[in-house]
C-alpha cells in the first residue's frame, strides 16, 4: 500500500520544499480519470517546469512499477498561485523524523496555531 502523505513529504524534499498538495475539491472542480493521483504543484516558474519533471521522474517512475500507479503533475506558476491558491502558503510543513525509514514526514500547521508542536 502506498503511503500518500509519505509521497507527497518526498516530492516536496525533491522540489526543496515547495508546497504540494494531492487534487482535491478545493483546487479543481469536477472529476477526471487520474484524480486520485494528480498532485498540485504550487510557485514553480514555467521556464523550471521542465526540470521539475525531472527531478520527480525517478519516483514518478517507481511508484509507477511498484504500485501499478500513474501520477499525473499538475503546476502552477508563482503567479497563478498568487491569484488563486495563495492560502497554499499559509501551511507550513514541520519535519518529524519517520523511525527506520530515513525519511521525512511533514506534519501540516497553521501558521500561527497556537496548538502546533
């Protein structure tokens, strides 16, 4: 079984920390084959898209031949995200160290929640 939080903390890492986020009904409205697994990649200039592919291609790849998955990227410019996905950016991602795995798992907080760890 995939761990879909597990992927999206690694794709984030691989972009230096830019926020992705998995499609849902408060990016995009109606449904398509392949939503379950598009992911929203947010502030990445349209001259770096290409290199972005690039950089998630190797996972992308993987997760395609472990998982029987096809993961479909969908990117938004620094100034798309500005005009309409701005609240995107009021997440914070706080890394905690996953046991075993070697890897980091971002917990999600407001900025500003007075109950953040």
């Amino acid at each position: 079984m995939i761990d879909r939080t597990e992927l999206l903390s690694r794709f984030s890492i691989m972009l230096d920390g830019i926020p992705v986020r998995w499609t849902d009904e408060t990016i995009t409205r109606g449904d398509f084959d392949g939503r379950d697994w598009t992911v929203d990649v947010f502030d990445v200039p349209a001259s770096e898209q290409r290199a972005a592919v690039a950089r998630l291609w190797p996972l992308r790849k993987s997760v395609r031949r472990e998982h029987g998955v096809d993961l479909t990227f969908v990117f938004h410019t620094p100034e798309a995200t500005t005009a309409h996905y701005a609240w995107v950016r009021q997440t914070q991602p706080l890394p905690i160290p996953v046991m075993g795995a070697g890897l980091l798992r971002p917990t999600f907080v407001q900025i500003g929640d007075s109950h953040a760890p």
